[in-house]
C-alpha cells in the first residue's frame, strides 16, 4: 500500500512538473511574441509623428500606415530594441512616391533621433529647417535632391555626433556656414550640386581627418586646390568636378592612398599630373577630363609597371593637351572597363596591346593626331 502511494505522488509530481514547464513555455512565448508584434511608442513621440504626418502631403498613401499607437511598425519608422524610443526616420523617395510640404517642428520631441533619410521627395520652396540643428543625437542626415532652398543652417555646426551629412542635389544658396567645421566626427559629406556664394575652398575642411568621403561637385568653387585637402588620408572618394578650380594639381596629392575615385574634371586645371599619382594603388575611378593638362601622363610614361594597372576601372583623360605616345603597356590596364583619351595631343599608333583589354565594355575613344 505504501509502495503504492509513493508511485502516485511521484507520479502526480512528474505531471505537475510537465505542467509548470509547459505552462512557463507557453506564458514565455506568449510575452515574447507581445514584445514583437505591439510596440507603442511614448505619448510625446505618437503625438510627434502625427503632426509631422498631417505637415507632409501624401499624395502616393507613402504613410498609411501612420495609424493606431504601435508607431514603431509604421513606414520608415524605427525604433530602438532595447528602449523603445523613436531613432530612425527612413523616409527617402526611390519609387516615385514624393513627399512634399514642410517638416513640422514636432521632430524635435522626437528626442531620440539619429537617423533621418528624406532625399529624394519634393520640399521646393521651403528651406531646410534650422531647428534640425537641435537634434544633437543625430549621426545620419540626408536631405539630398529633395529640392530645398535657401542655405545651409549655421546650427547645423551643432550636431557634433553627427557623421553623414549629405544636401547634395538641392537648390542651396549662400555661404557655406564655417560652424560646419566644428563636425570633426563627420565622414560622409557631400554638397554636390548646389549654387553656393563661396568662390574659395574654406581651409576649415582641410580639418575634417575623419572624412572617407567629400563631394564638392558643381558647387561654383575657384581658385587652387588646397594642398592641405591631401592630408585627409582616409578619403576614399574625392569629387571636385564641375567647378572653376585653377592651378596645378597638389604633389601631395600621392597622400591619399586610400582613393578609390578621384574626380577633377570639368575645372581649369593646367600643367602637368604629379609623379605622385602613382601612389594611388587603390584607385578604380580616375576622371582629368575637360581640363587644360599637358605633357605626358606619368603613369603611361617609360616601361616600370604600376600599381595601378591592378585597380584602375575608369579612366577619363579627353579634352587636355596630353602629349606623347599611349604606351604599349596600356594592355596591362586588366582592369579597365572604360577608356576616354580622346582630343587630345597624342601621337604614334595605337598599340596593339589594346587588344588584351578584356574588360573594357563601355566605350573607348582613341583619336590620335
């Protein structure tokens, strides 16, 4: 009888066993899939995103989904895992839906932000708001090609954690606002194609070591080429076309070892290109085109081979005064997808090593006098 009680309990215990783990499971999963599925954002932020919606015209439905309180499920709403605070506005326009009206101010109980991405939609007529300068959480901001106006807001020189600023593409005026010089953690910039006031390249850039990337293209800048821009030896890409540059290019220019485009055409630029240049052994873009360069270019020069026959993609060389014969260890140029040396003043045949360029798949000029 004993023995028979003691299987029983023993028994019972199993089961409840089995029952508490299944029940601990169960109520486990149940409370995770809660946390995945309906996220609320805090009162302030809801309220925040709201009126920042009824300040944007929509005419695509882009924000339909702006409704209920679970805002951290909305379109281009992020929001942190651990805290649940908004930090991510994602709202660029790659499929045609443009946004356009105004960014309301509620951004700023937006707090937590450091990642705003509205390029690409429609903002014409109305400037970039300068109250942008007080999200000083912000480490992303992309305002490019969204048609703003009128110049860039000195407090943007607030945002010291900030490192991709990009407004190119826009329809900025003005100077350029010295307090960009204070965002020494930037690494992505970019200006390109805006009508800027200033004729001269501001020596506060040649302090931004932590840029990987600077865009400068068609921003009505003159004058020489800073020597000083080649002490930013982390830059991977350096655009400086399309504007009114004089001069010779910088010796100093072999600095930047870590170049994979460089793009100088379209400018006023003379003389002849460093030695130098052959340092630049990561280089896959490299664009001289529209200039006024002259004599030979050094790496087409005498038979050493170079390291930039194992890495150069493009190459744009047309309408200089380049002289001299194209070397028959042009062939070596494996890499290159597109070749442009026309109109200039080379001489001699083409070399037959051409042949060898397997890769190229673009186009290829080369006129020869």
């Amino acid at each position: 009888m004993e023995t028979q009680v003691r299987s029983v309990v023993v028994i019972l215990f199993v089961f409840a066993l089995i029952f508490i783990e299944l029940g601990v499971g169960v109520g486990l999963q149940i409370s995770r899939d809660d946390h995945q599925s309906n996220v609320s954002c805090t009162e302030v932020e809801l309220k925040a995103l709201l009126e920042l919606r009824e300040s944007l015209i929509d005419h695509s439905n882009r924000l339909s989904s702006w409704v209920g309180e679970y805002c951290c499920t909305w379109t281009g709403v992020g929001c942190s895992k651990r805290t649940r605070r908004v930090v991510k506005l994602d709202l660029p326009n790659y499929d045609g839906a443009m946004l356009q009206g105004e960014i309301s101010p509620s951004i700023l109980n937006l707090r937590h932000l450091h990642y705003i991405n509205l390029s690409f939609n429609n903002f014409s007529g109305t400037q970039i708001p300068e109250f942008l300068g007080s999200l000083k959480n912000l480490r992303y901001l992309d305002l490019s090609d969204s048609h703003f106006e009128g110049q860039i807001p000195p407090q943007f020189g607030n945002l010291s954690n900030l490192q991709h600023l990009n407004l190119g593409f826009n329809n900025l005026r003005g100077p350029i606002p010295d307090t960009l010089g204070s965002l020494l953690s930037l690494t992505f910039l970019d200006l390109s194609l805006n009508s800027f006031d200033s004729q001269i390249m501001p020596s506060w850039l040649c302090k931004m070591s932590s840029l990987v990337h600077l865009g400068l293209s068609d921003v009505s800048y003159g004058g020489p080429i800073l020597p000083c821009l080649c002490n930013l030896t982390s830059l991977t890409v350096l655009d400086l076309s399309w504007n009114s540059f004089q001069g010779s290019v910088p010796s100093e220019i072999g600095n930047l070892t870590q170049l994979t485009v460089l793009d100088l055409s379209h400018n006023k630029l003379e003389g002849e290109i460093p030695n130098t240049i052959r340092n630049l052994c990561s280089l896959h873009s490299f664009n001289l085109s529209s200039n006024e360069f002259t004599g030979e270019v050094p790496f087409f020069q005498g038979n050493k081979s170079t390291c930039l026959q194992k890495s150069l993609k493009e190459l744009y060389l047309y309408s200089n005064k380049f002289s001299g014969f194209l070397p028959n260890q042009l062939g070596e140029f494996k890499m290159l997808e597109e070749l442009d040396v026309s109109n200039n003043l080379f001489s001699g045949p083409i070399p037959a090593s051409i042949g060898r360029l397997s890769s190229l798949r673009f186009y290829m000029h080369l006129v020869i006098s």
